[in-house]
C-alpha cells in the first residue's frame, strides 16, 4: 500500500509541475501609450524550506526509482499502476472528447481573435 501511495504521489508531482510552469494568458496592455514587454516564461525561485522540500523529495524519487528497478515484484506493481493510469486516462478523454473539442475550438477562435487585433494595432501604429 506505501508503494502505491508513493507512485501515486510520483505520478501527482509529475501532473502538477508542467501544469506549474503553464504561465497565465497576458491581457492586452493599456493605451496609456507605454508598453509593456510581456515574457513568455515565468521566473520562479523557491523559498530555501521549499527548495530543501523539493531536494528531499527528489531524493526520495529517486531511491524509489532504484528499488523499483532493481525489484521484480516492485517493477510489476509499477507497470500496473501506470497502466491503470493510462486506462484512466483513455477513458476520461473519450468521455470527454467534446468538451475538449469545445475548449479547443473557442481557444483556437480567441488566439485568431487576438492575433487580428493584434496585427490591426500594429497596423494603425504610425
């Protein structure tokens, strides 16, 4: 049961920081005449407690990894709980493959929506 736990909380970590590094959208800057330069990274620097956490925790990941490499039965348990995910989420997306038609489409109408103000606005700019 530990074992699970700790792949289930290998596989959380690994969701959550692409869905961390996801930097929020940028509005259109004000027309006060100045502008804003607008990055398309985010610079974050952790606090030194969150940078211990996070060592302490890659550590922890990585003598998981050794064990379940180097132990048959832990490499099975591995395998199955990945494919349960893998499973999990085949069925979450055909369940919802028209929601995420859906947000496709209107993402896709927002980005061309901008990008012909955007090139209007360059347009008009003497």
């Amino acid at each position: 049961m530990r074992l699970i736990r700790s792949i289930l909380a290998l596989a959380s970590f690994a969701v959550v920081v692409p869905v961390a590094a996801q930097t929020p959208t940028a509005k259109s800057p004000a027309k006060t005449g100045t502008t804003i330069q607008v990055g398309d990274s985010l610079d974050l620097k952790p606090s030194p407690e969150l940078q211990k956490s996070l060592d302490e925790l890659a550590a922890a990941l990585q003598a998981l990894a050794l064990r379940i490499a180097n132990d048959p039965q832990l490499r099975a348990a591995a395998v199955q709980v990945a494919t349960g995910f893998v499973v999990t989420a085949q069925q979450v997306v055909s369940e919802q493959s028209v929601v995420i038609q859906e947000a496709l489409k209107t993402a896709a109408e927002r980005i061309a929506t901008a990008e012909t103000g955007r090139k209007r606005q360059q347009t008009t700019r003497p």
